[in-house]
C-alpha cells in the first residue's frame, strides 16, 4: 500500500516521534468511542453525563441512568487488555524516542509496556481530591469490583442509596473531605503536567501520529497542528481520516502492527 510505504519511511526517518490518541485506539480492546453510531453520546447525552454539574443533578434526580452510565464506562475500562496498537507503540519505543499523548482514561498503554505517557484528560485509575491533590491510585481489579457494584446498584430498587455506595471509591466523601477521579469532562482544565509536557512534546517532534482521534475534542485536538506548524510530518490512523500529510485509513490494531513492521521489520 503505497500510503503505509509513505508513513513507513517518515517514521524510519524521524528522529522525535509523538502518537496522539484517542478513543479510537481502545475499540478493539472493547471500550467503545463516545461520539461514534454506537457510541455512549447516543444514551447518555454529554451536557447531563460528561460535566461535573450534570452529574451531581443527575445523581439526585436520574440515579438510574447514572449508576448504568457509570457501569458502562466503569466495566469496559475494567475488563479492557491492551490490543497490538497498543503493543505496536510499545515495539515502536525499542527503535525510537517517543512520547504517547493520551486523551484515553483506561491505562492501557501502561498496561502494554510503554514508559512515557501523558494522560491529559486524566485517568480513571488515579484518584484525587477536588482539588486535583493525589489520593490513591485504583489497580483494574479495583475497578472490576467497582463495576459489579455499580451493576447491581443499577438494577436495585432502592438505586438512590445503593449508588453513592457503589461508586464512593470514585467519587465521594472519605476520611480527608471529598474524593473523585482525575478523569476531564468539559468544562475542566486539561491535567497537568501532563498537557504542558504533551505540547512541548508536539512542538520539539518531527513526526506525529494521530491515531483514533476524530479532532473535535479542544483544546487536545489542537497538536497535531501544533507539530505541524513546527514543521512534523503527521500520520493520521483511522478509520475515518479527515487530516494529516499522510493518512492511514483503517483500525489501529491493525495498521499500526503493519506501519511499525514496514518501518522497522
Ligand atoms: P474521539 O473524538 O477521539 O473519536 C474517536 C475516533 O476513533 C473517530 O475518529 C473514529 O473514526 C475512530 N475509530 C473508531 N474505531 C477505530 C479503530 N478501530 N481504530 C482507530 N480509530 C478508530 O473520541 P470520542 O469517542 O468522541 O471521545 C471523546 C473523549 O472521551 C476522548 O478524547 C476521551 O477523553 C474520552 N474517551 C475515552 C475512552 C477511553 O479511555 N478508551 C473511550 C471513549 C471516550
């Protein structure tokens, strides 16, 4: 495929190399996207679920939807294992320097091995106060625990009090005040350092891949522009590609083992 030969030979020729993710990259490990037909947006409208306030009104008005929400998001995180584009930017580190910018929240390019990786919509795992002071970090047994809580919870005729148990671990009041997960919803602040370093990272590489992004989420969305105005040649992975000098139209777990073997094989 003449595009993959293209993104192939950029890559063995760049000395800096960033990959941008989103939810995209995660599909195949069975988290789904939120914006795509089959995506959480459809039931689970992000002005009520993905802001702060939505949510609180949500869980004294709607406890039902938010304790299955919850569950939604909580259980494909838990059950999730990295797929090989995961693992393919995990080899792509044996050959060279790279920083992934993750705007997932599931930990699974930890989970594959790779070492440098900033979280800048956070991460489901790592609890903080409201504040943003570091709490605890949740392992994915955690997680799984929490999920089936939340699953019986949802189901509970008595919802309004079974979901603030089920979900304390996550979100609310323990022994030093209030708790929550580190994750951004709109209206937040990006997480620092990480979206700092994740700039620089951008504006110092040479080459960027973008990988399972639709770009309509700001300011993340923002890098690929910013490596580029920096002069980076970048690679969009897709299904859907709609930017980049060279696109890569497919699913990661599939194109990503084949860019790094043409690269490096
Ligand atoms: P998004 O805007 O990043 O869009 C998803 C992109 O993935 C689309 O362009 C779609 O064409 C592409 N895609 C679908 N299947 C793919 C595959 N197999 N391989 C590669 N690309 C594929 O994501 P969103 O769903 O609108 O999410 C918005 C925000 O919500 C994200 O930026 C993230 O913070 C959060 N989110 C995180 C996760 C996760 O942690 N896994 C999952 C869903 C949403």
């Amino acid at each position: 495929m003449h595009q993959l030969g293209a993104a192939a030979a950029r890559l063995r020729d760049a000395q800096r190399v960033v990959a941008f993710t989103g939810a995209g990259i995660s599909v195949d490990s069975g988290i789904p996207t939120f914006r795509d037909d089959d995506g959480l947006w459809r039931e689970f409208p992000p002005d009520t679920f993905a802001t702060w306030n939505g949510l609180v009104r949500g869980l004294l008005l709607r406890p039902r939807s938010v304790a299955r929400f919850a569950h939604a998001v909580v259980n494909a995180v838990a059950q999730a294992r990295p797929n090989a584009g995961h693992r393919a930017l995990h080899e792509l580190e044996r050959h060279k320097p790279l920083e992934i910018v993750t705007q997932n929240i599931d930990g699974l390019h930890q989970a594959a091995g790779s070492n440098t990786v900033w979280e800048v919509h956070g991460s489901l795992f790592k609890i903080t106060s409201l504040r943003g002071r570091f709490r605890r970090l949740l392992s994915r047994a955690d997680l799984q625990r929490i999920a089936a809580r939340l699953e019986r919870a949802a189901r509970s005729p008595f919802v309004a009090t079974s979901l603030p148990l089920a979900i304390r671990p996550l979100l609310g009041v323990g022994w030093r005040g209030l708790h929550r997960p580190s994750v951004v919803l709109f209206g937040d602040r990006l997480a620092e350092p990480d979206w700092t370093r994740a700039r620089a990272a951008a504006r110092a590489s040479d080459c960027l891949l973008s990988i399972g992004t639709s770009g309509a989420v700001l300011p993340a969305a923002e890098l690929p522009h910013i490596a580029a105005t920096h002069g980076a040649t970048v690679i969009q992975v897709d299904p859907e590609p709609a930017f980049g000098d060279v696109c890569l139209r497919g699913a990661a777990s599939e194109i990503l083992p084949e860019l790094v073997r043409v690269a490096f094989g």
